[in-house]
C-alpha cells in the first residue's frame, strides 16, 4: 500500500523516476511529494485522433492546437513531438501513457490561493511545444512519448489511482499539458464527475479555440509568464509573448481561478525594467488580485554555465510587483528570504504562513482577512 510522503528526500524522489528512465530536476532546497511506482510499459498504444486540425490537399494537415500551427505532410510530427500526421488525419501519441505520477502538495504546482495544504495526484507525458534552453525536465520535454517507456494508465485507471490515495485534485503538470490535450481534456470530464477538482500547470501557448474548450472542465490554471520581451520568448523558449498574454486574459475572462508564475532566468529575464512593464500590463489588465510567483532559475539543460538569479535582484523585483498594485506576490526556490506567506492587502496581518510546502491559516476566516474582515482573493475549500 502506497503512502503519501510529502518529505521524501530528492534523491528517493529521482531514484523513482530514473527507475523509470525518466529524468526530473528541482530545486535544490525543495522537499518533495511520493514518486508512485506504479511499473513502466513498453506496449505501442493505438494512436487517438487528435481534435483540432485542418485536412489539406495530399494528405497534409495542419494543426490547430497551439500558435506554431504545424503543417505536417504524411507521416511527420508536430514541434510538440506527439501529434503526428498519418494518412491524412493528425493522431496524438501522448494518450494513456504518463511518464510520472506523483502524490504532490498542491503548494508544489504552486498553487497559493487554491485549497491550501490540499493534495493533488500529477502526471505528465513526454513532449513539449516550446523548446527552453532552462528547461528542467528536458529529458521527458524534449523527446515523443515512443521513445520513452511510460506507464499505461488511462483517464479511467487515473481517477482510480486519485480515489485510493484520497486526494482532491489532479494537475496536469510536470511537461506541457497541451501536448497532451485530448488526455487532459478526457481525464478531467472523468474527474469532475468524481467530484474531483482539476488543474493545468501551463506555458499557455494554445490556441484560443481549444483553450476555450478546456476551460470548461478545469477548475484552475498555473501559466508561466515566461518573459515580456518578444525577442527573448523566441530565444529562450522558441515561442512567442503575445499568445501567452492573450491565454491570460481568456482564463481571467473565464472565472476559473489563476496564478502566474515568473521565472526570473540569468541574464534573460531578471532586468528589473522588462520587470516592471510586465507588472504594469498585469495591472493596467485587472490581474492585481492574481498571485504572482516570482521564481529563481537555477542552472539548468543549455544553461548551466549561468549563475542562479541573483537574490538581490529577486527583491528587487518583488517591491515592483509590489509598488505596480500586485496584491499577493510570493518569491519561491529560495534557501532563504523567501516571501512564502500571505498579508491582507488591507490591514497587513498575516493570513498564511508557509514553510516550504505546507501551509498553516494564521489569520482568515471564511476567505477573509480575520482582523479587517478584507476578501482575499481565492478558494479556500475548509482551509
């Protein structure tokens, strides 16, 4: 009988995953959820026909999923790795076979404002649709999902597994989660109707259609705002800025709760100018009740002769994001000088305090501030 662990040590965490043949990276100071080891297939699935593609002329098609728009000629894939044309119709390779799951904290995704202190069984398939020179997952980002060995788990045998392990939710996470969208989309009908909440950690390059269409099975989205320069999405992640932004503002539009996730990278994305127009655009855009986390890169895949983000700079970045209007700010990979806890945007008192991944209320009652009786900006569930 598996048990949940939420301070497994990172070397049980990557021994887990290397016994998959798979390889993970995290931040050094970080503890870690239970690795469930639940044995690896080297079984070819049917291919499922994706959703969102056009049919072109000589069995070509171009796909709709996400702003690359990919046009594939017979037997070619995507940029993601796992949509690929076969005779004319686009077939998904990422359905049924996650390359880990992992009872996590749902403070890990990070999650700040949604059910605190909850757990959340993750999972994730190989592929990506960006190609980020810090990417820490590379080894299961970067490769199609055949050239892995991945467990066989449907959206079925998925909600299964999170009903054994008692938990509340299930995030896709861990690579990108709109390469595998018609997995994602099919576990999640299954865990709304088992009463289960549902959540999307994301780079949030997708197509507005698609996008639109999730939206309505999931209960909460993590998006990474990578950078607020063109240039540098393109060069860093090979993506670019305008569709993420517009990503943001369907999910706000759409009432489903959101948190934002910054990774200030050495010499890309730590300038604290670049910094502040981001967080001028958050405001001026009416995420100012959106948490914003502002993370530290550590050296990483095509990165690693770069230096951790500078600490001083971090701070730096967080009095902007602070002074913009930016109500909840949180600064995470940190050792120390971490800002983890949560303040009342009113009187200041403080209303969570964090260590690490847990959570403990210090001062709210029934999502209120408990001194000022100030709304703070959440879901809360019994927290």
């Amino acid at each position: 009988m598996l048990k949940s662990n939420f301070n497994l040590e990172k070397r049980t965490f990557l021994k887990n995953l290397f016994a998959m043949g798979v390889a993970a990276a995290a931040a050094p100071r970080l503890s870690f959820g239970s690795a469930l080891n639940l044995g690896s297939s080297d079984n070819k699935k049917p291919l499922i026909k994706a959703r969102y593609y056009e049919e072109m002329p000589d069995d070509i098609v171009k796909c709709m999923l996400c702003p690359h728009e990919c046009t594939l000629k017979n037997g070619q894939s995507g940029i993601c790795r796992t949509r690929v044309n076969d005779g004319g119709t686009l077939y998904t390779t990422a359905y049924g076979n996650p390359i880990a799951i992992h009872i996590d904290p749902v403070e890990k995704k990070p999650f700040y404002h949604f059910y605190p202190s909850s757990k959340v069984l993750s999972f994730g398939t190989a592929g990506c649709n960006f190609r980020c020179l810090n990417c820490q997952n590379a080894d299961i980002s970067q490769t199609a999902p055949d050239d892995l060995n991945s467990l066989d788990y449907s959206p079925e045998k998925i909600i299964k597994t999170a009903r054994e392990h008692n938990v509340e939710s299930i995030a896709f996470t861990y690579t990108e989660a709109t390469v595998f969208y018609e997995y994602m989309y099919d576990t999640a009908v299954l865990a709304k109707q088992a009463g289960l909440k549902t959540m999307v950690i994301s780079n949030g390059f997708i197509n507005p259609k698609p996008l639109k269409d999730l939206i309505n099975v999931i209960d909460a989205f993590n998006i990474d705002l990578k950078a607020f320069d063109d240039k540098i999405y393109m060069k860093l992640c090979g993506g670019k800025l305008n569709p993420v932004l517009n990503t943001l503002n369907i999910i706000l539009e759409s009432g489903k709760w959101l948190e934002i996730t910054h990774l200030m990278v050495t010499n890309y994305t730590d300038k604290a100018d670049e910094f502040s127009k981001m967080t001028d655009w958050l405001v001026k855009n009416n995420f100012s009740n959106t948490p914003l986390h502002i993370s530290r890169f550590y050296p990483a895949h095509k990165l690693m002769d770069l230096q951790p983000t500078d600490v001083n700079a971090m701070e730096t970045c967080y009095k902007i994001a602070i002074d913009a209007g930016i109500k909840y700010v949180y600064t995470g990979n940190l050792r120390t000088q971490a800002h983890e806890n949560t303040y009342c945007s009113n009187c200041k008192q403080l209303l969570i305090s964090r260590v690490g991944f847990t959570a403990k209320n210090s001062g709210m009652e029934n999502g209120k501030c408990s001194n000022c009786k100030q709304e703070v900006f959440g879901e809360w569930g019994s927290f």
